[in-house]
C-alpha cells in the first residue's frame, strides 16, 4: 500500500467510530471472527484497546492484520484502523499510486 493509499484511509477513519474494542481477554478465536464479519461488511473498521487489555494498540493492530491478511492504516492513541478489500465488489476505491 503507498503513502497516498494509507493518507485516503486515514481520512476515511476519522468519522468512523470504534465499532470493536480488545478487552481483558485480548485478542481471541473469537475476537478474530468478529473483526473478520466487520471487514467482509465495511473494509475499513476503526477497533479500541480497553484499559486493561494485556497489549497496546500497536501491538494489537499488528497481531490481528497478520492474522486476518490486513492492512494497519493508523494507530493513535489506543485506537487504530485496519483495512482489507474484499475480494468480490470492493467498495472502497483506493487511488492509483
């Protein structure tokens, strides 16, 4: 992904709200399945890392992007933005490099 790919999405994630956020428990079988439903629907998600979740957001992103074949957009703070495209009429269109 190139710079002015990520810069798209990454004004795309500010109006989103944190529609998933990593607890206690971290990052699960479970967790993983739920982040890959909100991709397959959106593309785009913005998630939170709770207080006591045993990773930071970076940590986080990274783990889950491997896990799921993502792209990590941005993280900020506890919250970060990943983005996959659907494999079939992706609904995001990213400029060309």
């Amino acid at each position: 992904m190139t710079g002015k790919q990520r810069a798209y999405l990454r004004s795309m994630c500010n109006t989103l709200p944190a529609i998933i956020l990593v607890g206690k428990e971290g990052i699960t079988d479970t967790l993983c399945q739920s982040v890959d439903e909100a991709l397959v629907a959106r593309e785009l998600i913005k998630m939170g890392v709770q207080r006591g979740a045993p990773m930071t957001a970076r940590e986080a992103c990274t783990e889950l992007c491997e896990r799921l074949k993502a792209e990590p957009v941005q993280c900020i703070g506890n919250k970060f933005c990943i983005y996959r495209a659907r494999e079939k009429d992706p609904e995001i269109v990213l400029p060309r490099a």
